[in-house]
C-alpha cells in the first residue's frame, strides 16, 4: 500500500515537471500540439470521406503510411544496439543513456500502432485482430503475430523506463534480478518486432519482390543503421538544450557500430541487385522500376539518392578519423536516416507493388492529406518522446 502511494505521488510529480520549462520548452511543445492539431483535422477528413483522399488505390494499395511504419519498427529495435553494451557488458557511457534510447523505442512503437491505424480504411473494426476478444486466425495469421510482438515489445520498454525512473524518484537502487530478465527478453523481442514486418511483406507470394528470405536480415541491418543514427541526432539536441550528461564517447562508440551495421546493409542490397539483375526472370521488372524506371515512371532518383546518402554514412562511420569529429559524424547519421528511410520507406514499397499483377504501372505520390497525417503521427511521437525525457 505504502508503495502504492509512492507511485501516486510519483506520478503527480512527473506530471508537475511536465507542466515545468523555459520559453523554448513551451514553444516546442506548442509547436508539436499544432502539428499534431493539423494531423488529427487530414486523418478527420480521410474518416469523412474514405482513404480515396489518399493517392493510394487498388494497383498500389500500401503507401506512404506503411512505408513510415516499417522505417519506424527499425528506430524500435534498434534500441537493442544499446541495451546489449549497456545490460551485457556493463559499458560505462553507453549505459548512462540506455534509458533515453528505451524511450525512443515506447516512442516509435507508438507511431508504428498510429500509422497501421490510419492506413486501414475501417479503423473501428480493428478489435477483430485482438487474440481473445475474437478468432483472429492465430497463430497462422501474421498480422496477430505482428500485434502480439510490437505490444509485447512496448510493454516491456515501458516497464523497464517506468520502474527505472521510479527507483531514481525514490533514490533507491533496482533490482537487477528483476530488471536483468526483463531487458535481455526485449533482445529477442526486439529482433522479432522487425523480421515479423519483414515477414508480413515476404508472405505475399504475389509480390516476387518481396519473396527473397534475406528480406529479414536486410531489414534487421537497416535498422541498426536508422536507429542508432536518430538517437545520436537526438542526443545532440538534447545535449545542447539540456544538463544531459550524452559523452562523446558514448557517440563514437554508437558511430563505430553504425559502421559495421551500415557494411552489413550496403552488402544485403549488393546481394539483392546481384541476383534481380544477375538472372534476369521475369521479375526483374521489380527491380528495373526501382533502378531504372519504366514507362517514364519509376523511382530512380530516389534509389540513387539513397544509395549515396547509405554509401557516404558508411565512409563516415568507417574512417576513424571522420568518425571521431561530433560534428561529422552528426552529419554522416542525416545521411544514414535520410537513405534508409528512403530505402525501407516506398523504395521498398513501390518497387514492390508496381507493375501490378496485371502489368500496369500506377504513379504513387503522397497526397497532401497523406503527409499531413504523417506529420501529426509523428507530431505525437515527439510529444511523447519530449515529455517521458523531461521527466527520466
């Protein structure tokens, strides 16, 4: 009871340190409520009137709300990268901000759930995928597996913030016979909120694209590039406009393992471009829509565009020397979040789903209200992500 009470008090009292901040605290803050604001009116108007507001139909019917969705579980499980240097080998300045890169991970799980909301056209017949309310079609169905691990993942980061922060407030120290479990369970967890998503694109055996068994492993990679490099630009932030104690050892140390994550991601896309082109079947016309375009359409200069932005982050992480300098290895993580969402957003959509089976070649570009959506969604992970770091 008495522990109860102190988690009451807790609570108010974060909720005191949230309503707390200088002029630039509120103005982010505004700013965000009026992002989100403008997200919340578009996603009303696509309720009012069907996901036809969208640029998205039946040819290609995953757009720019997936390809968010699969860029984000990888800034989720790439807080693994963290977890295991930190919990594992008891490293020093990877551990003191473990904490901030567990609550990235509640963050984009968040917007992971907000985006598949609103890319389905009924949203209030989701209740039919929950196991034990209905017959979902478990465990065959993989969009129940794809629900039961993202919210195993969340729950799991969310025990381990709050319970940290919660001994912090009662200047107690954890337990690590509690803590330790639960930390090395979000390992395998993490690993399998995205080869679950790798695996809901690899089912589809209409879409040869997609039916490769390295997908997982490309996504895997990829991740562990995206996520670690926001969390180094998010550090950088947070280390100049707050008393956050972020090392530059601590940035090295990420950087140094963005380099070995961005060699192994550079050599699964070389593998894939071997074989699309290498055996030239018919699929290949997937790939040449990617590389090359077809019909005057395709998404050429986006590919190229991610593959340099990949190719330069790679050179940054790798050469000690550039690695070293904060400043450029902030730039070389832009570059890294810049090519793979790009890559893993509609680079991996698009060329997947054009031409469709029956040949045709659709022009996908997000519609305005798209993007609007998009924008609040994230809006709200911000929100969330600034608010639970105010109070850790």
């Amino acid at each position: 009871m008495d522990r109860l009470i102190q988690f009451v008090r807790f609570a108010q009292g974060s909720v005191a340190i949230v309503l707390r901040g200088r002029r630039w605290y509120w103005a982010w803050l505004g700013l965000l409520l009026l992002v989100i604001a403008t997200g919340v009116a578009a996603y009303g108007n696509q309720l009012a009137n069907g996901l036809i507001v969208s640029n998205m139909r039946d040819p290609l019917s995953w757009g720019f709300y997936i390809g968010n969705f699969a860029f984000l579980v990888g800034v989720a499980a790439a807080a693994v990268i963290l977890v295991i240097p930190a919990y594992v080998y008891h490293w020093g300045p990877i551990r003191e901000v473990v904490l901030l890169g567990e609550i990235m991970a509640i963050s984009a799980i968040i917007m992971c759930m907000l985006f598949v909301m609103v890319d389905v056209g009924r949203p209030d017949r989701l209740w039919h995928l929950l196991p034990g309310v209905v017959t979902p079609n478990f465990p065959s169905s993989l969009l129940v597996w794809d629900i039961f691990v993202l919210n195993a993942y969340f729950a799991v980061n969310l025990f381990v913030v709050t319970y940290l922060v919660f001994k912090s407030y009662l200047d107690l120290p954890y337990r690590p016979g509690l803590v330790y479990p639960i930390v090395f369970l979000s390992i395998p967890l993490a690993i399998g909120i995205h080869t679950v998503t790798a695996f809901l694109f690899m089912g589809l055996t209409a879409r040869p694209f997609w039916n490769t068994a390295i997908l997982a492993p490309r996504f895997l990679a990829s991740a562990f590039c995206s996520g670690p490099a926001l969390l180094i630009i998010v550090f950088r932030v947070l280390r100049a406009v707050g008393p956050i104690p972020i090392s530059n050892a601590a940035l090295r140390k990420i950087g140094e393992l963005l380099g070995y994550a961005m060699a192994v991601n550079l050599f699964f896309l070389g593998c894939e471009v071997f074989k699309e082109f290498y055996s030239a079947s018919a699929h290949t016309i997937h790939a040449e829509f990617q590389w090359f375009g077809l019909k005057e359409h395709g998404i050429a200069v986006y590919t190229w565009f991610a593959l340099a932005c990949n190719s330069a982050a790679f050179l940054i992480f790798g050469v000690s020397r550039l690695r070293d300098r904060i400043n450029v290895l902030t730039a070389g993580c832009v570059l890294a979040v810049a090519g793979v969402f790009i890559e893993k957003g509609l680079g991996l959509l698009l060329p997947g789903l054009t031409p469709d089976m029956l040949g045709e070649v659709y022009r996908y570009a997000p519609s305005m209200n798209e993007v609007l959506v998009a924008a609040g969604i994230w809006g709200i992970g911000a929100l969330c992500f600034t608010l639970m770091v105010k109070v850790a």
